[in-house]
C-alpha cells in the first residue's frame, strides 16, 4: 500500500470510526503491516488524543515502539 493510501486510511479511521475498539483494531492492523512506514506512524501519533481511552493509546503505542525496534518500518 502507498504511503499517502496508510495516511489517508489513519486520517478516514480517526474521523469516520465511532468506537476506540474499532479504531483501535484498524490503527494495530496497520502498525504490523510490513510496508508501515514513518509518514503513516507520524499520521497515526500526531492524532493519537482522538483516541478516548488512554489503554488503547498506550496500546497504540506499545506496537509502535516494538516496530522501531525490529527496525520493520521503511
């Protein structure tokens, strides 16, 4: 998937998605996908306060950081 497709996917999921369980599912899905890429995790931390729960933030993040440091993004 091109970088400007995940952004606009991580902007369409933060505005569009009602549920923080939902959002959530679709943000992770993106994290582990093996083309995520620092434009798409910027996208997805820059936005991170749209998300209610501050679990599922953390949650978020934690897979964030666990792809920073498999050195899996592009």
């Amino acid at each position: 998937m091109a970088v400007p497709v995940q952004v606009h996917l991580v902007n369409v999921t933060y505005r569009s998605l009602s549920f923080d369980g939902n959002k959530t599912h679709v943000l992770s899905r993106i994290v582990a996908r093996p083309d995520f890429c620092d434009a798409t995790r910027h996208a997805i931390v820059s936005q991170l306060n749209k998300l209610s729960f501050d679990s599922n933030r953390q949650h978020i993040l934690h897979l964030i950081n666990e792809r920073l440091k498999t050195g899996a993004t592009h």
